[in-house]
C-alpha cells in the first residue's frame, strides 16, 4: 500500500534529532509536527519571525498577530522568541537551520527541484523556497510520487522554472525513501507492500535499487 | 515639528501618481489597514508595491488591485489572491516575483545605506537572469540590489509622538526594515504614546526611521487561516 500524507509525515519525523532546529513548508511537511519522536526536542522556525512555534491555539486564545508562514493562526512556547523577516531569513542563509522539509512538483535526479510556477498557469511565487534551498545543508522533499495526471515527479530533469539547482539530497514520497546521489535517485526504503517495479513503472529518473530494499517502518 | 497627524488620509495625502510604495506585513497580519484605506479613497494610480504578499480579493492590497491603483506588485507571495493572478495572467497587471529572504534584505539594505549585496537564493533559476554573480568559497552567489521606494507604509503596535515603533506577534514581519527604508516613513499605531512611555529598550524601530505617525482606527485584523486546537 502506498503511504498516505500522513504516514509520509511520521516517516520524515524518524529523522528528527534532539536539539534540532527544524523549518517545515506548507502541506504535508507540516503534519510532521504532530508526529515528533518521544524523548526528541526539536524548535520549530517559522519564516515570517517565530522561532518556536506552538500548537494551534484554543479557541479563546486566538491571535491575529500571531501566525506561521502558512497564514494559520499558532502560539507561542516558553523560550520562543520573534523577531523581522530579515532576521529570519539571516537564520536561514547562515545554515543554522538543522532540517528543512519542503514539498515539490518536480525533483531531478541530479537534485534540481521545481515548485513554485507553471508558466501561463499558476503564479504563486517562491516564497520563501529559494533562500531554504540555496543555503540548507539537510533538505527533505515530501510529496507524492506522481501528479495528479499519473505522471512521475521523479525525473532525468525537470520541466518547470526550478526553484533551486542539485540541492535536494532526499525524497520521501508515497511509493519510497530515496536518497540523490550520482545522477541518480537510490531507493533505500519501500513503502510497505509495495515492490521494486511498481516504483520503477512510477519513475521517470534513473532508479538504482541494490540488493535487498527493505519496507518502511511506519 | 509634530510627527502627529489626525488620521490615515492627512498621513498619505502627498503620496502621488506612480510612486514606489513599501508595504508592511504578511499576508494580512500587520497590514496598515488605515493607510492601504486612505490610499483607495486617495484615489492615486500607476503605483508601484513593495509587500511581500497582495492581499486577498476585498482585504489588504486586494483592494487596492480591486480599484485598479497598481500598476505593478514586488512581492514573494501572491498565491491568496484570485483578482491578482487574473490581472497578472491577463497582463494588465506587471509582477516581479523575488525570494522573500532576497525581498527582506533588499529593503534591509535600502534603509541601511547598503547599494547590493550577494545572495545565493535563486542561483539558476530564472531569478538570476540579468544579474551579476560571482563566487565565494566554491558557492555561487547572485548580486541584488536596494530598492528606491517613496513612501513606506508600516503598522506597529505600540508608538510614541517621537516616532518610536514596538511591534506585537508576527505582525512585525516586514514592518521594521520598511520602516527605515522608505524616503519618508508613514507609521499607523494601535497606541499613540507620550516620549517615556515606552521602555528604550524595548524599542523596535527607533523613532528617526519615521516621518509620520497616527493612531490607526477600526483595526479588522482579518485571518486568513483560523486553525485551533479543540479541548
């Protein structure tokens, strides 16, 4: 079975480590949130000037001058500080950010990734993707492994204005774990029940899977 | 010579026909809800905007779209606003997307006295062409510049008559550099303060940044996204 959003959210969780400062983007990379390993701390950064961010607030605790990068309406925690958008982005550049996740519409095999324009369709903007991609060190991409049309995501190169060149190091999506090395995309997990040529079918990218490829730990 | 004025439209009345505008906030927190007001009931055209996002439909920047007062928007993230991406694909309305961390230093630097600076976000991709790069270290960098804005319009929390700023939550965002790099700084107040109410060490942006200030009416606050927590 593949992985619903979710379960791609606890998998990239495992990968946090105590004491990390974590940047997660808008969609699937925020559900990690809520599944941070027992025993782990980790301050989450949020690009608009919040550095430990907490949970949704209750109802009566709601404050409009108080939201994430995503426009959602968050709290505060003891130690969390605030600070200018210029800050937060000096946090960024300077790689003091420890993981960041992000989603993509298209990864390349040599680590380019492509996710904020389809020419003559959608104009979103970057936000604040670029600046996380040209200066992380430990980048995640979550996403799914095809679009909605069926067509792979994972490819030789991408088709849409890219966002960031050979950055991207990981990907987790549905299907698998994979790791970009070498021109290539190195499945190092399978999604549970699912098998080596399903992913080869749903990959347009070099795939390298050698000897035996275990199943994901959900 | 008084910083005071009575209100929004005394505050942007000299603000003219295709000038570049600074315009705090992120996505409609800590938007100078009075001023962007003002500025439709002003009635100016062929502006230029400096925000990082443009509203929504009927809030923020959005009704400055709405009214057809913008003549092109600089800004990182326009994704909340069906009107803008109309005007935009239609080609009535001009857009140059930049990197929100690009877009902050670039206003850092305009109130700083910094000409450019090298950035390596957006290093082959198409928000390098036309810029100089350069290497350091083994990384590629591309060299960006300061902004030339007219006027910067800010919202803050808490002012005082000397122009001194305290900003609340993330309603400082882009606030704080806008407000030292506009040529003149129009700053609206949830609270007009007395000089010595204001703790000095508190203070965000020191009052020399700001030419204007105003206490600001009928905040809205609009939130794009209420999540909460149920009990």
């Amino acid at each position: 079975m593949a992985l619903d959003k979710f379960q791609i959210a606890q998998r990239i969780a495992k990968e946090l480590k105590d004491g990390y400062y974590v940047n997660l983007g808008i969609g699937i990379p925020t559900l990690i949130a809520n599944y941070i390993p027992e025993g782990v701390n980790v301050t989450l950064q949020s690009e608009n000037g919040l550095l430990g961010m907490g949970p949704f607030p209750y109802e009566e605790e709601v404050d409009a001058d108080l939201i994430n990068a995503g426009k959602q309406t968050v709290t505060t925690l003891d130690g969390s500080s605030i600070f200018d958008s210029a800050m937060s982005f000096a946090m960024i550049r300077s790689g003091r950010i420890d993981l960041t996740v992000l989603g993509a519409m298209e990864i390349a095999q040599n680590g380019d990734i492509a996710n904020w324009k389809i020419p003559g369709k959608m104009v979103k903007g970057m936000g604040g993707a670029m600046d996380l991609v040209a200066s992380a060190e430990n980048i995640i991409v979550a996403m799914r492994h095809t679009n909605k049309h069926g067509k792979s995501k994972l490819l030789k190169e991408c088709t849409l204005p890219l966002t960031g060149t050979a950055c991207i190091k990981r990907v987790v999506t549905d299907l698998g774990y994979f790791e970009i090395k070498e021109n290539a995309f190195h499945l190092l997990e399978r999604a549970p029940g699912v098998n080596i040529e399903d992913i080869q079918k749903a990959t347009e990218g070099t795939l390298v899977a050698e000897g035996d490829i275990p199943e994901m730990q959900i | 010579m008084s910083k005071v004025v009575d209100n929004a439209n005394q505050a942007v009345a000299q603000i003219k026909d295709g000038m570049t505008l600074m315009l705090g906030g992120f996505g409609l927190c800590g938007i100078p809800e009075n001023s962007i007001q003002a500025l439709v009931k002003l009635g100016v055209k062929n502006l230029t905007c400096i925000s990082n996002n443009a509203g929504v439909d009927d809030f923020g920047i959005g009704l400055m779209l709405q009214t057809k007062q913008v003549k092109k928007m600089i800004s990182s993230y326009v994704g909340e606003n069906a009107e803008f991406e109309r005007q935009l694909l239609s080609g009535e309305l001009e857009v140059d997307l930049i990197p929100q961390g690009t877009l902050a230093e670039r206003i850092r630097a305009t109130g700083a006295g910094i000409p450019a600076f090298y950035t390596p976000a957006g290093f082959g991709t198409e928000v390098q062409q036309g810029k100089e790069t350069r290497m350091f270290n083994g990384k590629n960098y591309i060299l960006e510049s300061a902004f030339n804005s007219d006027y910067a319009l800010v919202k803050a929390w808490k002012g005082d008559t000397d122009g001194n700023l305290v900003f609340k939550g993330t309603a400082r965002n882009f606030n704080p550099m806008m407000a030292m790099a506009g040529k003149i700084t129009i700053a609206e107040v949830e609270e007009l303060l007395e000089p010595g109410e204001l703790n000095p060490n508190f203070i965000h942006v020191p009052g020399i940044f700001v030419n204007t200030i105003f206490k600001g009416t009928n905040y809205e606050k609009r939130i794009e996204q209420r999540t909460v927590t149920t009990k």
